[in-house]
C-alpha cells in the first residue's frame, strides 16, 4: 500500500528517498527527437534505415521499460501486447521526417503479434507484416492550431524577431570573427563536382547547415570528401552549431526565444493532467518533434543548468516524464497527493550508454521526483497553455490565430473591400470562433461582407453559431 498518510508535498517527497521502496508508474509522456537521416538541405529528406533503427530501438525500449510485465515501471494497467487506443495518444507534425520517427517508435512499442481470426466459412487470416499494429497517429497539418504544440516555434512572428536579434550581439560577431578560418578550412569537405557549397557559405552563421551537411556525408556518402573529416573538426562543428542553435533558443531575459519548449511543456502538462482526470484512461502519450524544441524546453522550462543540455542532443533522443505513487499502487490513486513526477532524458538510442534514460532534477532542484502540484505551479509559470496564449505572445498571423485578433480581422475584412461598421461586438466574436476552424482568412472576410449584407447581426451570429458546419461550406463558396 502506498503511504496515503502523507500529505504534504515535503512529506511525500521523503517517502521516494528510501531507496528500496517501491514505487509504481500511472503513466507517462514522451517527446521525441528523429533518427539519423538524410541531409535537411535537400527536400524530401527523411529517416534513413538507420534512423528507422534508431528510433525503432528506442521505442522497443520504452516498451520493455514501460510495458512489459516483468519490468518494476510497468505503467499500472497499461495493456503489454495488444495495442489499446485508448490508452495510447501519439502525435507528430505533418512532414515526413517526424511521421516517420514516430512511426518507427511505435512500431518498437507495440510489434507485430500473431493473431489469428477464423471466418465462419472456417478460413484462417493473419493481418500483413505478420500481425502488424496499426497504433493511431495523430497528424497535424501545417494550419492545425495543433501544430502548436510540437512546433511551437514556426509561424511566430515574435520569436523569428527575436532570434534574428543574436545575428545583431557581440557574442554572435566575436564567435563569427573567431572562427572564420576554421570555417574557410571546412571548405574542402563540401567541395566535389556540382556542390553548390561555395566561400561565401562558410561562417559561423551557417553553423547547423555546415555541421549537418558534413556530418551526414561523412556518415552515407562513399565519395564524399566529408569521408575524411577528422573527429577533431567534426566535434568543433557540433559544438558551434549548438552555440548557434541554442542561442536562438534559450535566453533568460528574452523568454520568447524559447516559445517552442513552452509550448511543449504544455502539451506534456496537458496529457499527464489527462492521465489523471481520466484515472488513468491514457496511459502513454507521444510527441515526435525537433532538437530545438529540446533545447529551448531545456533552458527556460526544465532549468536544466548543466552545460551538456546547451548542446545538440543526438538523434533519437528522448525526454519523458513518468507519473508515479510510492509503493505496489493497485488502482488508480484518489488524490493527487501522493502523485509525483520524474524527468528522464535519454541522450540518442544506444543501450550501451550511461546517458540511458537518465534522471535529472528539474527546476534547479536536487529532488528527482517532484511533487504534482508543484509540478503544475512550475510548469504553469513558463508554459504555454492555450492557442490564444500561443497566438497573443507570437503576434501570429497564422489563420487559427484571427479569432483571438480583432485588428486582424479588420484587416482581412477592409482588404475584401469592407468594414465592420454595422456588426455588434458580439457578431465579430460570433464569426471570429468559426474562423478559427475556417482555414482562409479570405473565407472569414467573405462572412463579415456577407453578414453585413443581411445587416441582422444578431440572427445572423446565432445562424453561424448554431451551425458551423453548413456555414463553413457557405463561406468557402464565397471564395474567389
Ligand atoms: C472464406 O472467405 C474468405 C473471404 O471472403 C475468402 O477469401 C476465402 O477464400 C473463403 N474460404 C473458403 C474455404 O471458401
Ligand atoms: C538576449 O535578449 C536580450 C533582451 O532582448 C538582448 O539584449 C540580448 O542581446 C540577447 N542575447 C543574445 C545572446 O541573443
Ligand atoms: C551559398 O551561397 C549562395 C549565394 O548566396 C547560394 O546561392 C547557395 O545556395 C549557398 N549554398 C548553400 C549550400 O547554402
Ligand atoms: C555524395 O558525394 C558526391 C561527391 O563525391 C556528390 O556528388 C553527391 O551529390 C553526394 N551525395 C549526396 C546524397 O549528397
Ligand atoms: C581522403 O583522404 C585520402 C588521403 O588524404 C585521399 O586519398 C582520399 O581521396 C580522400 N577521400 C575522399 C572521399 O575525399
Ligand atoms: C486538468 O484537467 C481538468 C479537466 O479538464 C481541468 O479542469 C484542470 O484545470 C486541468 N489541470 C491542469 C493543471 O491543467
Ligand atoms: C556530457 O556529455 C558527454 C557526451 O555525451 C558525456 O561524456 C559527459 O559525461 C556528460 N557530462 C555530464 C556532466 O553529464
Ligand atoms: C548529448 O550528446 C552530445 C554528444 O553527442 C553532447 O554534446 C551533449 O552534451 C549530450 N547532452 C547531454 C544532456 O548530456
Ligand atoms: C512491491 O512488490 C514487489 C514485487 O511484487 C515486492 O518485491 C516488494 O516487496 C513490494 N513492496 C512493497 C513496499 O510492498
């Protein structure tokens, strides 16, 4: 039985110290970075058989960890074999490369079983690919509010102004002046018959670009030059790319910088809160994504203040979160008071590594579980927690983003030739709800003109109100 008598936060902070007792797992939830691939510079990069592998392996990994029956961090119900839907939430941008990656994990999660359905007519079927699991994939289209969440970074006006400011400081002209030379030498790797790699590319400025171009070649490319590089050069390449990457993701006195991790954080705060308002119901969540959401959750969220997590994770990397009671927990807790959270972050998919599944303090503390609710305190502080948050602080324009913008909408309207005289504020709100599901701007423009032409704002918002369906289709006809 876990210890209900505990009630504070510090009390039952103690109760994890001992280091025998034990302790069980309500759920978890996992953001992942993709395999190795191939070169970001050309389109239709993606996943190579060894980024399948890696991401793959990392997730047979969590399954062996977080599913299996014989493992101490089984999550307390979680189904081992057969896929359950319910229990499992999973979701990933819409671009090949992190559908791929979360594909890749899945499969490593939950593989193949050979089940065998026997028709009435007495024939025997097997699914394909020797039982395969079709586990549900959440694709988020580029204009699905979303995207926000895994991607927090694109289509953000005031973190792109903010990031460009680091191209303007002392830090970035010093590092650009110091390491010209260097960069002049890397020339010779990136020059072959038809490279487009020329002088003028070479500089600090380009630092992720030349790092990954030379980095994937010397991995894939037989007759690349970038074969010969040395592990010396290849490691100063690393690490000034992650100078430059991170600089654009973390700094404490502009926390735009790291909108992309805020948001993150609440999307993670948001499926471990569903784990426990359901009691359990989902059970594991996954989030496919990119090393600088990694970076910039790092810095402003997590306070992970080690100097490792100012560098490029490495492919397949995972940070996880586990929900967990002390003690042998054999239904779902009534109150949060006992609930804890602990932070793992697994540097790349090798087993091997010390780096496996490590557990870090998160908030500058020294304790590696935190108590719920101060977790939600602290993630609260910094996250970002709803789309209208996401698009006040980012200034967006995306099309998701005019319901939350008068001004916006008054622009859309006055370019269709318009105005929004005539309709109450109450019409405008009204119209500027169902264009956060409409995807032109236009279309919302062509509502406004069309609802001023009835001039009866009231019925025509509780027209729109009441059926969003058949006024979406209205609208869109009104497109040019
Ligand atoms: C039984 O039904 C399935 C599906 O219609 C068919 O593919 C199979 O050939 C049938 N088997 C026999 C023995 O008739
Ligand atoms: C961090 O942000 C502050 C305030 O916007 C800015 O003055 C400073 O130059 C930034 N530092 C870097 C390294 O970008
Ligand atoms: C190098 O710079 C030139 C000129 O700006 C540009 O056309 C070319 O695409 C760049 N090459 C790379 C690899 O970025
Ligand atoms: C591999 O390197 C050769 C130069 O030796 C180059 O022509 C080719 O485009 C490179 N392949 C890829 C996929 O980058
Ligand atoms: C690597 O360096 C060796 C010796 O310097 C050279 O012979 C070889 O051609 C180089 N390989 C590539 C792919 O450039
Ligand atoms: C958890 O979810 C419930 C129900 O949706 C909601 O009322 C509550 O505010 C959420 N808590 C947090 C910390 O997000
Ligand atoms: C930092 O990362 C390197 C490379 O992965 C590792 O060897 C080293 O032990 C890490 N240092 C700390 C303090 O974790
Ligand atoms: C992850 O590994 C890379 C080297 O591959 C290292 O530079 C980085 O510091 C490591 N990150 C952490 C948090 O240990
Ligand atoms: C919890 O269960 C494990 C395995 O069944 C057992 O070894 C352990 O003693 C139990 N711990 C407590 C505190 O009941």
């Amino acid at each position: 039985m876990h210890a209900l008598a505990l009630l504070t936060g510090l009390a039952a902070l103690q109760s994890w110290i001992a280091p025998a007792s034990a302790e069980t797992v309500l759920g978890l939830a996992v953001f992942s970075r993709h395999g190795d691939r191939t070169t970001r510079r050309f389109p239709g990069y993606g996943l190579t058989s060894l980024g399948h592998n890696q991401n793959y392996q990392v997730g047979a990994h969590y399954r062996s960890t977080y599913l299996s029956n014989s493992s101490p961090l089984k999550i307390l119900g979680i189904s081992e074999d057969v896929y359950v839907p319910s229990q499992i939430f999973a979701s990933a941008p819409d671009q090949k490369i992190l559908i791929e990656t979360s594909t890749a994990f899945l499969q490593g999660l939950y593989p193949p079983i050979n089940r065998e359905e026997v028709l009435n007519n007495g024939s025997t079927i097997t699914s394909p690919l020797g039982g395969y699991q079709y586990v549900f994939l959440r694709s988020e289209e580029e204009e699905s509010p979303d995207t926000i969440w895994i991607k927090g970074d694109d289509g953000c006006p005031a973190y792109t102004s903010s990031a460009d400011q680091y191209f303007q400081t002392e830090d970035f002209q010093a590092t650009a002046a110091e390491t010209q030379e260097f960069y002049s030498r890397m020339l010779s790797y990136l020059t072959f018959e038809g490279s487009d790699w020329t002088m003028t590319n070479m500089s600090y400025r380009m630092a992720y670009d030349i790092y990954d171009a030379i980095h994937v070649a010397s991995i894939h490319n037989a007759t690349s030059p970038a074969r010969n590089v040395t592990s010396a050069d290849l490691s100063r390449l690393h690490a000034l790319a992650s100078k430059l990457e991170y600089s654009l993701n973390a700094n404490a006195s502009s926390p735009i910088r790291s909108i992309g991790g805020q948001a993150l954080a609440g999307a993670m705060l948001r499926q471990l809160n569903q784990t426990i308002v359901s009691r359990g119901r989902t059970k594991l969540s996954f989030f496919g994504g990119s090393y600088d959401t990694m970076l910039a959750f790092f810095s402003h969220v997590a306070q992970l203040d080690r100097p490792n997590f100012t560098y490029l994770p490495d492919y397949a990397s995972t940070i996880s979160f586990e929900l967990l009671v002390p003690g042998n927990a054999t239904e779902f807790p009534r109150t949060v008071d006992d609930i804890g959270v602990r932070f793992r972050f697994w540097n790349g998919s090798s087993l091997d590594s010390e780096q496996l599944m490590q557990v870090y303090p998160l908030f500058g503390s020294s304790d590696e579980v935190t108590p719920w609710t101060t977790f939600v305190d602290k993630i609260q502080e910094r996250a970002v927690t709803s789309l209208k948050q996401w698009c006040g602080t980012c200034g967006s324009q995306k099309s998701f983003c005019l319901q939350y913008n008068q001004d916006q909408l008054e622009v859309a309207l006055s370019q269709f030739g318009g105005n929004g005289e005539g309709l109450s504020k109450g019409a405008i709100g009204g119209i500027s709800a169902v264009c956060g599901a409409v995807v032109s701007a236009l279309a919302c423009a062509a509502a406004f003109l069309l609802l001023k032409k009835k001039n009866n704002p009231s019925n025509a918002r509780l027209a729109v109100a009441s059926s969003p369906s058949s006024s979406t289709k209205e609208l869109n006809s009104f497109q040019p």
